[in-house]
C-alpha cells in the first residue's frame, strides 16, 4: 500500500513538470560524393583528416553536426544569405572551418561526362528541392568558394526525389572540366522554412602533358666521296664562248695571228709600190731636165 502511494505520488509530480522541448534534431548531408560536412563535421566519417582537423581548430575545437548545417527563411535568396568565401559554411560560424582553401579536404574522383551518382543521405525525411551548382572552368581551389565561382545556373534542379535506403538519389551529368573542383548542393525545403549546404571536393584528372615540340631538322645530306669522271669537252662556237674580261676597244675587231701576217704584207706590197713610184718619178725629172739643157 505505501509503496502504491509513492508510485502515484511520483507520477502526480512528473506530470506537473512541464514537457522539456526535444532537441532539434539534424535532417541531412550529401555522402556521395562526400561532403565536407559529412567527412569533418560532428559525427563526420574522415575526421582525422587533416583538412577536418584544421576545419576544427578554425572553428575554434569543434564543428557542428554533419547533417545540421542550415538557414532559416531564406527563400531561395541564397546569394543574397550566403556570403562569397563562406558559401561551404552557409555563413553559419559553427561550420566556418569548411570555408579553409584547402586542397585537402576528403574527395571523390570523377571524369568529365560522367553522370554522378548523388547520394544524400535524410536523416529526416522533407520535400524540397535540390540545386546542384559545379564550379566552372578555371577554379582556382587555392581560394574560397564565391557564387561567381558556380555561375549562374546550376547543372540540375530536381524537386522531390525519390528517398531510399535512408538516402535521396539522384544524378547529374558531370561537364568537361580538369582538376579539383567542388560540387555544390543547395537543398530547399518545402515542408520547413530550411534550407541545407553543402560543399563536395571533386577531383577530375588533370590534362595529359604536353611534351615540348621537338623542331624535325633536315639532315644534311651524306656526300659520298666519289672519283668524279672527267668532264667531257664541249665544242662551242664563237657565239657561246665566254667573253674577254679585258675591257672591248669600241669599234676594234679581235686581232689574231693570220691577220697580223695579212696586215704586215699589205705593207710591204704598198712599201714596193711607193718605192717604185718615186723612182719613175725620178727618172722623168732627169729626162725633163737634159731636153731642156740640150
């Protein structure tokens, strides 16, 4: 009987104590590819990893849960929310050390073209929407992440997706892109005013090196060193002949050895004829002279 009255005297007492509101309770984080949250923060898969590790001293020792990272009431202004360099952490201090530019972080590899498989894992079941942004060419994972970053539209934008096995799936087609890259999921509730982030490290393979042009030269030909024939005498006529390299005498015909002899008898002939002339010449005066006298 004493021990019966205790019992209700206890249970009259509980239940005059007002019911304590239960803990809010997380909802969800990508696992495929992994997330930053999903591998450093609270109840995270990698956290001995050394960019978690950082992640944790940034955030002064520890990170909120993994599947916890969310803003109320944002409506879809998620640029105008979210802070440039914060967008890993949705601008919630908690989560600050994801926003590190670390190269680091856990990752997954991918190729461009391929059509990733997403796997988001619901701790609590919502209806929404899930925005998925990649960043574009020519990122530079030494600094944090920006909204120009992603560009203005995302890959794909899928309401409701099916949720199996604890986890919503879905896929994306992956485009052509080299490097480290990440993966950017915005989950818009429907069923809450909440809205999730999240930040997935991609690494696709870098492009193939070129090998510096090597310049094809010509090689020299090989000479062989052959006993050259004799080259063979060809008749010319005066025509093709090689001209003098003496300076032409205008007017001046070439001399040569026939008309030199020509020209010198010529003289003599010419010599002769005068020699006779002035010996007739002489004969006549002498003739005149003695008529004259006789």
């Amino acid at each position: 009987m004493y021990v019966r009255l205790l019992t209700a005297a206890g249970l009259l007492a509980l239940a005059s104590v007002p019911a304590l509101p239960a803990a809010a309770l997380a909802h969800g984080s990508p696992v495929t590819p992994i997330s930053r949250t999903a591998a450093c923060g609270g109840n995270g898969s990698k956290t001995s990893a050394a960019a978690c590790v950082a992640a944790r001293k940034a955030t002064g020792g520890r990170l909120g849960a993994y599947d916890n990272l969310r803003l109320a009431n944002v409506n879809g202004n998620d640029r105008e929310r979210v802070p440039d360099g914060e967008l890993c952490s949705g601008g919630i201090a908690l989560y600050k050390g994801l926003d590190l530019a670390r190269e680091d972080f856990p990752s997954t590899e991918v190729e461009s073209g391929q059509r990733l498989s997403v796997s988001y894992r619901g701790t609590i079941p919502h209806e929404g929407s899930f925005r998925i942004y990649l960043t574009r060419a020519g990122y530079d994972p030494a600094k944090k992440l920006t909204w120009d970053d992603l560009g203005t539209e995302p890959l794909a934008d899928i309401k409701d997706p099916p949720l199996t096995g604890g986890a919503y799936r879905m896929r994306v087609k992956l485009p052509e892109r080299t490097g480290r890259q990440i993966l950017y999921v915005v989950w818009e509730t429907s069923s809450t005013p909440d809205t999730y982030y999240s930040c997935s490290d991609l690494v696709f393979p870098e492009p193939a090196v070129k090998k510096a042009a090597v310049k094809k030269t010509t090689a020299p030909p090989v000479v062989k060193k052959t006993t050259a024939a004799p080259a063979p005498v060809q008749e010319t006529t005066p025509a093709e002949a090689a001209p003098s390299e003496e300076p032409a005498v205008i007017g001046a015909a070439p001399a040569s050895a026939d008309t030199t002899m020509v020209n010198i008898g010529h003289w003599l002939i010419l010599g002769a004829l005068t020699a006779a002339a002035l010996v007739a010449a002489g004969a006549g005066l002498n003739r005149a002279r003695r008529r004259k006298n006789g």
